[in-house]
C-alpha cells in the first residue's frame, strides 16, 4: 500500500467519524501505534475502524482479507470458522452477509 492510499484510507475513516470530533491527526497516530506495534497497515487501518466503530456505536463492515490479516490466519480459516459458527454470528449481529466470489 502506498502513502497515498494510506492516506486515503485514513481521510475515509475521518469523514466517516469526524461527527465525532475524529480528525485526521488522530487516525494517523492511531494507524501508526498500530503498525509501531507490529500490525501491518492493513490490520492497523481495519483496528482503528473497529475501535472508532465501537467506540461511537457505528456499523463497520470487513473483508474477509482484512479480518484474516488482522488476525494473522489465513482466509480459508476465517470462512472456516464463519461456516462452523453462521449462526451464532449473526444472531449476535457479527455477520452481515456472505458472498463468495466467483
């Protein structure tokens, strides 16, 4: 990922909280932390989306590739897992939708 998509990312994150007093410096310290911390961007940019998300109350919605990098598994075992327990996550609202690309 480039600086300027991270950027980007980070600018999409803003406008999506800044209601909230969210402004870019603060994502940027945010997605730093994490990468500081060891995450990759993409992890650390998909962290901050759902720390902000809970944080607020908002709707965040992710990949399958962004989940598997945040957790350090691969995607066969993310769909794994979300096969195994379908029903569980969705009741407690943890699963929007499925889609299998073609």
């Amino acid at each position: 990922m480039t600086v300027k998509e991270i950027e980007t990312e980070i600018r999409l994150i803003v406008k999506r909280y800044e209601k909230y007093g969210v402004n870019y410096e603060l994502v940027n310290e945010l997605v730093s932390s994490g990468m500081n911390s060891g995450f990759s961007v993409h992890a650390a940019l998909a962290g901050v989306r759902l720390g902000l998300s809970i944080e607020y109350g908002e709707h965040e919605y992710f990949t399958l590739q962004e989940i598997a990098e945040s957790l350090g598994v691969s995607e066969t075992d993310v769909m794994q897992y979300i096969k195994e327990n379908e029903t569980e996550l969705r009741e407690i609202g943890g699963l929007a939708e499925i889609q299998m690309a073609p």
